[in-house]
C-alpha cells in the first residue's frame, strides 16, 4: 500500500507541474523574452523553465518524503 501511495504521490506531483506550467508558459516566456538576450529560442526557454520547476519540485518532494518518520 505505501509503495502505490509513493507512486500516486509523484504522478500528481508531476501531473501539478504540467499543469501549472502549461497555464503559465505564456506569462514566463515573456519575462524570459524581455530579460533574456534574443539568442534563445521560445522552445529552449520552455524547456529551461520545465527543467528548472521539475527539478525542484521533485528534489523537494524527496527530500520530504527521505526526511518524514516512518
């Protein structure tokens, strides 16, 4: 049973940050277009921000979950 816990947790964690992402990309790439040098293209901005948001939430989840007691 904690094993499908862990499991369900990190779909929704993941299934949170598409979502989340998806409702903000155009708000973000903005920001990023009128911040950022020109050189970068729309589609590696939208990967950098992905790489970044999922990187953290899930290094958070982690370490939440490594550090609870049992």
């Amino acid at each position: 049973m904690q094993r499908k816990l862990a499991i369900f947790i990190f779909w929704f964690v993941g299934f949170g940050i598409g979502f989340g992402g998806y409702l903000m990309f155009p708000n973000i790439t903005n920001w990023f277009h009128t911040n950022m040098p020109q050189f970068l293209d729309t589609s590696i901005i939208g990967a950098l921000i992905a790489g970044i948001i999922g990187s953290v939430l899930s290094t958070i989840t982690i370490i939440s979950w490594a550090n609870r007691t049992s």
